[in-house]
C-alpha cells in the first residue's frame, strides 16, 4: 500500500467507527473571523463532515470541500442535501499532498488538517496560499497539541505556532498582510461529555 492510500484507509476507518465523529456546527473561529466577509469562492481544506462548508454555503458563499476520505464526503453531501444547499457546493475527494483542486478562491479555509498519518502539511498551506485570489483571505486554525491525556503517538508530530505556519508559507513579501496571528484557548466537549481546555492558533492574511 502507497502511503496515500495507507492515509486514506486511516481516515475513513477513523470516520466509519462512527455515524458522526464532529458536532455538525461549524467551527467557532472561523465564524467569527469569516462573518464580515464579502461571500464569494471559499475552499475548505480537509472539510470532513462538512458542517464548515454546509455554513459556508448558508452565508452565501459557493463552496469547493475537500477531503481524502469518501466516508467523510458521503456524508457531508447528505448532510448539505438536507440543508437545503447541494447546489452551492462541489465535494472533491484529493489527498491534497497529491493532487489538489483548481481554479482560484476569494477564502481558503484550512480547519485542524492534522493526521496521525503522514502529512505534508507544510507544501499543502503552500498551495493553498497559492490558490488564494488578489483580495482574497487564506484562513489557518490548528492546534497546539494533543488533547489532555492523549500523547503523540509520532514525536516527529509538530504543533507549529502561528509564526512558523506563517514561516512556512514562504510567501512573497509585500503581497500579504497578516491580519490574525494568535495562539488561544477554546473549550471543547469531548464524546463521553467531559469539558476540556484546548490550545489552538489562528492565522488569517489578506492576499493585497
Ligand atoms: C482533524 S480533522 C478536521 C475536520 C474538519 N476540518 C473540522 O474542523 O471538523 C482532519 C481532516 O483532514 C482530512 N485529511 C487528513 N489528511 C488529508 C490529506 N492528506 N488530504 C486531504 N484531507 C486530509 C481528514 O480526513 C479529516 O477529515
């Protein structure tokens, strides 16, 4: 088996485990940072059940969701079917150190892409900050670490901090003006009800 593929079978074994593994609302960040945005394109990166893109799609926005994993995009078509709002949205199946969609986007939205397999996630930002259009906004939520408790099966896993996603991007200098760039803190429900604190970064630039 390719690594691709190893990835793949990863994620939808991690998605068939259960009937629904996200909350079905959309990340609390990316609302508040996305709210005052003029709607147009938006690509969401790794969009797994879809709920991300299903509010998207509510606010207007037409959507391109992708992820590697066909049990995630199944249902995230069903659910954007019984929103009401299939035809504002195209699913992609990519392992996006692969292959990648096309076209341009006014918001590329890249919520927690981490994999406990193995990811470039480093040339994955480069794309999408690529795909990005002039007046465009590429918005980055990740993690800081793993969830109290649960250790890092791989040490080479690396939470980077909002400077070295940045960093990473290597982006045109002059091009880009940062306009969020923080490390936080964010209450999460974790499946058997219990509250826990999460530590999560924000990077949101503007493409001039
Ligand atoms: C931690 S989940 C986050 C899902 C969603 N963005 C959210 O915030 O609820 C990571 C997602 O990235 C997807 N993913 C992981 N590696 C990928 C890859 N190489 N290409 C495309 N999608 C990938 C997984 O299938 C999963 O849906």
């Amino acid at each position: 088996m390719t690594t691709e593929e190893l990835s793949e079978d990863y994620w939808n074994s991690f998605y068939a485990e259960r009937d629904q593994v996200w909350s079905g609302e959309p990340n609390v960040v990316l609302v508040d940072e996305v709210s005052d945005l003029t709607p147009g394109h938006a690509l969401d990166l790794g969009c797994g059940e879809g709920a991300d893109a299903i509010w998207f799609a509510q606010q207007g926005w037409t959507v391109t969701g992708v992820d590697i994993s066909s049990v995630a995009l199944g249902r995230a078509a069903q659910h954007a079917q019984d929103a009401g709002v299939s035809d504002q949205i195209d699913w992609e199946q990519h392992e996006l150190g692969q292959s990648f969609p096309s076209g341009s986007f006014d918001l590329v939205s890249v919520q927690f892409l981490h994999s406990k397999t193995e990811l470039p996630r480093d040339a994955i930002l480069r794309r999408a900050a690529g795909v990005v259009a002039a007046g465009g906004v590429l918005l980055i939520e990740g993690h800081m670490g793993f969830p109290p408790g649960e250790h890092n099966p791989h040490p080479d896993i690396h939470f980077p901090t909002p400077d070295e996603v940045i960093s990473g991007l290597d982006l045109v200098e002059g091009e880009w003006e940062t306009l969020v760039s923080r490390v936080h803190d964010r209450a999460q429900v974790m499946r058997d009800g219990e509250l826990i604190n999460r530590r999560d970064c924000t990077v949101k630039l503007g493409r001039r």
